[in-house]
C-alpha cells in the first residue's frame, strides 16, 4: 500500500485534478466528498477518454467523470485478498480505509512491483488488467 493518496475534493474541476496528476506524478486522485470521506476515484484513463474524447469542459466537476462507487480495502488484508477485490470489482486501484481515515491506497502497480514474488506479481497483473478491459482481451480481432 502507499501511504501517501493524492485526494481532492469531488466538486474540484476537472482542470485542477488533472494538473494535480501532473504535478504528483500519478494516474489517480481519490475525490473527497464534503465529509472527507472517499466519493470516487478518477484516473488519468476518465479525463482522457471521458473529459477530452467526450468533448466535456475542463472546468466540469471531476466527480461527474469518476468511478463511483469506492470499493476499499482494509490494511489488514492480505496481497491477495486485495487483488481478489480488484478482480471482481474489475478496479486497478483500491484505496485502503482504517475506519473512517483514508489510510493508503494499493494500485495494480504495487501488487506487481511489491510482492517479491515474480510469478505472482505476473498473475495478479494479467487478471486485474483482464477484469479490467475485457473488451480489450475479448473483442473480435481481423476481417
């Protein structure tokens, strides 16, 4: 898990998530909702593909572009119990909550690179990543 989650509000704009990417190096920001607690998670893929591809406004809400629902994890879980969640829920990241506290966040890119475990690191990535973008693995392919 990294311990350090980009957040911002789920009324910011979308403008301001994306040069928050940017400026932290990440593909996501998880969205606060007035409580502080987690809302959404929006990732580089959404504002490309739904803010720019959809021809929407920089200055929309970033909430209106974002995967909601939250599906979170506890810091008690194991790698797998993570990866599990994240291949059901078909998610690449999944922000870690102890009680109310946003406590970290675990990405498809820590299970891989954090486990030691080459094997496993290759397994977990290749059924997120197929969970994830079934289209992508499933759709008819030539004439």
């Amino acid at each position: 898990m990294t311990e350090s989650v980009v957040t911002a509000a789920a009324a910011a704009p979308v403008r301001e998530v994306a040069e928050l990417m940017r400026e932290r190096g990440v593909g996501s920001v998880v969205l606060l909702d007035e409580a502080g607690a987690p809302a959404a998670v929006v990732t580089d893929r959404d504002l490309a593909i739904g803010v720019l591809g959809g021809a929407h406004e920089v200055s929309e809400r970033a909430g209106d572009h974002a995967s909601a629902p939250v599906v979170t994890g506890a810091p008690e879980m194991k790698v797998e119990q993570a990866a599990e969640l994240m291949v059901e829920h078909r998610i690449r990241r999944l922000p870690v909550l102890d009680g109310d506290h946003l406590a970290g966040i675990v990405t498809l890119d820590d299970l891989a690179a954090r486990t030691g475990d080459g094997a496993l690191a290759q397994r977990l990535t290749a059924e997120v990543t197929r969970a994830a973008l079934p289209g992508f693995y499933f759709h008819q392919r030539g004439g």
